[in-house]
C-alpha cells in the first residue's frame, strides 16, 4: 500500500502505538528545526504539552536515537545532533551508491497509480518550495522516495529511507542560498520527465548529478560554518 504523503495535522495520540505517533511527532520537530541542534529535549515540558507521561516519550527518543536524529548524554538526556559535514558526506555518499539504479529500476517498473502518484507529489513539493515553508523539506524526500519505491527493491527502499530522514536537515541547509530553490525544482522536474518516459538510464544520471551538486553546495557551506 503506498504511503501518503499528505502531511495530517495530529490532534489525538490514540490511533496507533503512542510511542510510534510520539516518534512521528517529534521527528517533524527536528527535521523542520522546532527543537533545535544541541539544545536538551524538555522532556517534562514535551510531555506535559501533549498531555502524556514521560515513559512512552523516552521510548520514542531511543528510537530516534536509533534513527541518528538524536543523542543522550548521561544525567543530561537528550540531544538533538548537530549537522555535520562527515555526516552530510556520508548520506550522500550512501545514496549516491543505491538511489541513482533504483530510480532506473523504478522507471521501469512503475504502474500508473504510481506515475500518477509521483506527479502529484512533485506539484506539492513546488508548491512548498515557492511558498518557502516547513513542508519543503518533507515533500523532497517523499518525491525522492517516490521514484524509488515502485523498484521492488524493499531492503535497499528502506535504507534509503533512513539516508533521507538523516538527510532533510541538510536539504533545509543546502536550500537557505537564494536560488537554489529554482534549480532544485528545475532538476526534480527533468528527473521526473525522464522517469515518466522509463528512461531508468538517463534519469538515473541526472539524479546522480543532482546529489553530487548538493553534496558539494553543502561541503562549502558546512565547512564554512565549522570554521
């Protein structure tokens, strides 16, 4: 079944598991930057907003420990992870291994439900990256994971899944100078005529370009910031 990638406003902890909604919660927190880098995690205040008891929010901090979003320190607790540019290194270099023959895979064997599907995430990627909002971020990797889901390929789907959680922060950084929005939404757009057209190998190759030019964009401004 294929994930929607409508972002639904959370007014009751009661559907599913809460630690799995709390995990949910506050990961949108940290990737759109609500809790910021290196500041402590108020548990008793997080808590107390959502009317909740702490046992089940530690539970979703260790997961997001898990996850790479945040770290615990002793009698301190928990922290939200710095950006890095190792870490930034890392990611990218992950996916440039694993994303650029998925999406050619994909290409090829995408229905129709799932073009269909692609496209409208695309639109309402554009539409957050010209209003400039939280939900850029969000919608980039659900376009991103869109071209790679129909592959079939569910083990290497799911690590880069992971790639692109750890990776959204540094999107939101990579797209703080002016114009890289444009050239962004102009690349996904080539990237996703490609793939509409199963051209797997060409699509393959922009998409590759496209992460090397964000890796490199994001080394100069991380390495600027650690200095």
């Amino acid at each position: 079944m294929m994930r929607a990638f409508e972002a639904k406003p959370m007014t009751k902890l009661i559907v599913r598991n809460l630690a799995e909604q709390l995990v949910d919660l506050v990961r949108d927190r940290i990737l759109n930057g609500t809790i910021s880098a290196d500041q402590p995690i108020r548990q008793d205040t997080l808590a107390a907003e959502l009317g909740i008891s702490k046992i089940p929010l530690r539970e979703a901090l260790t997961r997001l420990e898990q996850e790479g979003l945040v770290r615990s320190q002793v009698n301190r607790g928990y922290f939200v992870r710095s950006l890095s540019a190792a870490e930034a290194e890392e990611v990218y270099a992950l996916r440039l291994k694993l994303e650029p023959e998925l999406v050619a895979l994909a290409a090829e064997r995408a229905t129709e439900d799932e073009r269909q599907y692609a496209i409208r995430v695309l639109d309402e990627l554009d539409k957050a990256t010209d209003a400039h909002g939280d939900g850029v971020g969000r919608f980039n990797r659900a376009f991103h994971l869109a071209l790679i889901q129909p592959s079939g390929q569910s083990i290497t789907t799911h690590l880069l899944e992971r790639l692109h959680v750890l990776g959204e922060r540094y999107v939101r950084k990579h797209l703080e100078p002016l114009g890289r929005d444009q050239r962004a939404n102009d690349e996904h757009s080539t990237i996703l005529r490609l793939w509409l057209n199963r051209d797997g190998n060409a699509a393959a190759s922009v998409i590759e370009s496209h992460i090397e030019k964000t890796i490199v964009d994001l080394r100069r401004q991380l390495t600027a910031v650690q200095d």
